[in-house]
C-alpha cells in the first residue's frame, strides 16, 4: 500500500486541507472491532441472564453474598451494588418484552442477543466473536508495534506528559474546543490515552478474564486466574471492564457527533481527514 | 468568540440524530432471524471448535484442574441440574439407602461390567477438593470422593474402536433420560472420577446420589448425576441425537465444555 507513513498536510494555505489519518488497517479492526464488541457486548448480557449476580474470589453461587446482583420481587426489578440498592422496574429485573410479555430476566430483551432467554446461543455468539476478538487484536498490535502507528501517532511525547498540558487539553474537551488546523490531524494527548488504554490495557483484560473462566485453560494456565485473585474475581472483572468499554464508546461516539460526524466517519471509512480551519491563534 | 466551535443549532440537530438512531432499535429483532438461520449456526460453532482443538493441541492434555483445601470449601454447595429424579424405581433406591444399585460398564469392552456401590468403594479411592464451574456463571468448590474412571476401564478392557465414553443416568427430563459423553482424554484423566460422597459426606440427592461424574476440566452440565451407566462407543452418532448429550442435542450446548 502506498500510503504516507505520517498525516500529511499539504503545504500551503489552500484550504480546506485534507490529510490522510487513518491507513487502512486501522479502518478495517475500527469497524470490525465496533460490531464485534457490540455482538460480544449483547451476547454476553444474555450469558449474564442466567446468573445475574457477581462475586469476589475463587467461588460465588445463589448462597454467597454477591457484590453485585440484579433481581426481581414480585412487583418490582432492582439493582443492588454492595448496600446500595434501586428500582430499576422497566429496564432491569422486570420488564416487559416487545409481546407485551412481563419478564423477569436481569437484561432487557433489546439489550441481548438473542433477544429472548437463551444461554446456549448467548454463549455460541460470544465464544465466536470471542475469536474474532483476540485474532483482531493481536494483529493490530503487531501492525501498531511495527508499522509505526504506535511511535507515529500514539506514543505520548514527554511534553505532553506534563500536568499542564494534559489540564489544559482537558479544559478544551470540557468546553468543546477541539483542536483546528494543522493539530487536529495528530491525536491529543487524550485520545493518546484513551486509545492506548482500550488497545493494550481493556481489550487485553477483557480476553485474559474471560479465559480465566474457562475451567480448561485454568487447568492449563492456573497462573492467569491466580492473577485476577479466582474464577468469580476474573468474571466480576470482565463485566467491569466491559462496562468501561461502554463507558468509552459513549465518549467517542459524543466526540465524534461534536467534532463533526460525517467528516470523523469518512475518514475512517476513506481515510482522509478535511482538516478545521484554523482559528488562528497559538495552538 | 472561538471558545465554543459548535453553535447550539447544530448540537441540537446532532441530537436529533441519535434519536433517529434510537429509532433503529426494532431492527434488533432482526437478529434473532439471523440467530435461527442455520448457516450462520453452522459459522458460530465453529467458534466451539477452534476452542476445543485449540485447548487440546496448545495446552498440557493431562493438566490437573487446581486442587483446593478444606479452608476453601463453600460454605454451601449448590447442586446443579436435576435435584430430585423423578419416579416410583428411583425412590425405592433412595429408600433402601442405594444397597441395590448397580452401574454398568459396557459397550466395546472385553468384560462388561456390573457394580454394586459396595464393589466401587472397595477399590482404591481418590479424593479431590475442586471448583465446580456451571455453564450459567456460578461457581462452588467442593470435595469428592470416588473411583478413577480409568479404574473401571481398564478393568473393563477399552477395545481399540473406543473412542468416547457415555454416561446413562436415572434422572428423566421430559423426554428422555440425561446423558452425557466425552472423549479418552477427558475420560482417562487421573482427576476424572465417579464420586459417592461429597465434603467426605454421603452424595446428596440433589447432588447426584448414589453416583455422579467429576470432570474437572468442563462445565457442570457433564458432570452425570444418579449414574446408571458408562459405555464405551466409537461414535456419538447414534447416542440421541448425536451431539452427544441431552443439552447438546435439545439446545445446543457445546459438546466440548472447557470454555
């Protein structure tokens, strides 16, 4: 592929500037990983149905105190984190479904795949995205460590490592001033973050917790589930950790609608990037 | 003047557009038809299969799932499937206190084989103190008590043609009495035993009384309970379905249940 190894911005001050930011490696895992992470994320709040309670340690069943735990009374559905409690009728532990059907399933039918209760699709849908998953990702990882888009475009230079900076880049994200001109080509030192974060610390985590749940692989590699501290540990992980996947979609997808969606999108479906006009000022 | 990019008529029309795609939510029960179909059911069970090819040709086949000690137990050990077979044959058993049970080994072996609980525990025991995995999340660890499966195959004499192993039990479900299987590996591996007691009690019913399977590297579904006998077959076509086990034939379980 002929591509520019680094955004390039033509010189000159012809606008608008176009700058190719994406090659195309990076299109094809974004829009795997966005319908790869949506299934895993449905199917396995379907796998989640069938026992809606989360535990710490190496064991956790109906007569374990559960950390987390989703239920119904029969009136009611509700949510309890440790003490804490709410109502969640409607949404979690009581529902009703799209026949107009009162359910009593933690998650909601529009939130799982499939959308009635059934963990032996659940599981088949997960286990196999599962694969695309990790195949994925380690592919990109490897293209990232040697096609220099990691020392391109994620490596957090030193100055930006510095408090001030990342305050102030944080003060513009709060007020919605993005980046403009020549800057919005690179990520700021936010994205930098956020993107190393879900590429080499959450994605990992979610594949190392949920072969830690597999009592094949904990025969085989005691060792990996001995890290999360036990079986029921590594499952209380993963859920978390997918729930800072949510956490991080929510924000990239706000992102993206308020930098300007369909030049965000077009780059990362063509990979050219219609760069701001500068507001013309220091950046 | 520049601190704010985004005008409010824009963000405000950027909002309508979430909710058109809020809109889309009813094409979600699209997914079920895609769910059904049955070539993308034939896709996604591959997933099964690179799993169990992968763990079977990356991992130690003879690893030992951890053993635990007795400050590990749960407090309370929760059964899973059935906990109270049906039936007036099985209630008599229960009644007697088991006396007249028998297991069967049979199949493609050179003596069939039957025994009487008596028999079992006058040969060499084994006892293990292990996590009981359910396919739905929950975990327990409990101690088990029983024969080596190996024990009774190699009195029995595996022929070559052997290739898996099924379980018969007294529990019925619906239509059919459970069943399970599973290949040589699992079936010789040290830690595979049928156990008669648990937390060095007499097996509860509920978990399995007189006799259940301990497969330590699978999910609780292969875990036979109330066993009534072990066959040795050269294929699983001809066991129910031929998935080879009561879930795996009526909702697709996956056969191999290490993951």
């Amino acid at each position: 592929m002929a591509a520019p190894e680094i955004p390039v911005v033509p010189s000159g001050t012809a606008p608008p500037a176009r700058v190719y930011r994406h090659r195309l490696p990076t299109r094809i895992w974004h829009w795997i990983n966005a319908i790869t992470l949506l299934i895993l994320l449905m199917s396995g709040l379907m796998i989640f149905n069938a026992h809606p309670r989360l535990y710490w340690g190496e064991y956790g069943a109906n007569p374990d105190p559960a950390w987390l735990a989703i239920g119904s009374t029969p009136k009611t559905g509700y949510l309890r984190v440790g003490e804490w409690r709410i109502e969640t009728t409607g949404v979690l532990g009581r529902w009703t479904d799209a026949a107009g059907d009162e359910q009593t399933w933690a998650i909601p039918g529009w939130a799982t795949i499939p959308t009635s209760y059934n963990l032996a699709d659940g599981r088949r849908w997960h286990l196999f995205f599962a694969w695309v998953l990790a195949i994925g990702l380690t592919l990109y990882m490897l293209w990232s460590l040697f096609g220099g888009h990691l020392r391109k475009n994620l490596h957090v230079r030193r100055a930006e490592w510095s408090p001030r900076h990342i305050w102030r880049d944080i003060r513009d994200h709060a007020r919605l001033r993005f980046p403009a001109g020549e800057a919005a080509a690179r990520y700021n030192i936010l994205q930098k973050l956020s993107y190393i974060s879900v590429i080499f610390i959450m994605l990992p985590l979610m594949i190392a917790t949920g072969l830690s749940m597999s009592p094949g692989f904990n025969a085989a590699a005691p060792w990996l589930v001995d890290l999360f501290g036990g079986r029921q540990s590594a499952r209380s992980i993963h859920f978390l950790v997918a729930f800072g996947l949510v956490a991080f979609f929510l924000v990239h997808i706000v992102m993206v609608l308020l930098a300007g969606p369909v030049n965000e999108v077009r780059s990362m479906v063509t990979g050219w990037f219609r760069l701001p006009p500068d507001r013309g000022e220091g950046a | 003047m520049n601190g704010i990019i985004l005008p409010r008529r824009q963000l405000i029309a950027r909002a309508g557009g979430l909710a058109a795609a809020a809109g889309a939510l009813p094409l979600l029960a699209g997914c079920d038809a895609i769910n059904d179909a049955p070539a993308v059911r034939k896709i996604l069970s591959m997933g099964e299969v690179m799993h169990q090819h992968s763990q079977r040709a990356l991992t130690d086949r003879n690893a030992l799932a951890r053993e635990f000690t007795r400050a590990d137990l749960s407090p309370v050990f929760r059964p899973n499937g059935t906990r109270l077979p049906e039936g007036a044959a099985y209630a008599a058993h229960a009644a007697r206190g088991f006396a007249d049970w028998r297991v069967t080994v049979s199949g493609l072996v050179n003596k069939p084989l039957s025994l009487s609980l008596a028999d079992l525990r006058a040969m060499p025991q084994r006892t293990q103190i292990t996590r009981h995995d359910c396919v739905e999340g929950w975990s327990a660890i409990g101690e088990w008590t029983g024969v080596q499966l190996s024990r009774l195959l190699a009195a029995a004499g595996l022929r070559d043609r052997a290739r898996f192993i099924v379980f018969r039990c007294a529990d019925r479900i619906g239509d059919a009495n459970y069943y399970e299987s599973c290949d040589l590996i699992d079936a010789l591996h040290p830690q595979t035993i049928l156990a008669w007691a648990l937390n060095r009690q007499v097996l509860p019913i509920a978990n399995g009384a007189p006799l259940r399977l301990r497969i330590e590297r699978q999910l609780g579904y292969k875990h036979a309970k109330y066993l009534t006998g072990i066959e040795a077959v050269a294929s699983l076509d001809s066991i129910g379905s031929g998935k080879g086990g009561y879930w795996e034939d009526r909702v697709d379980y996956e056969w191999y249940a290490g993951i």
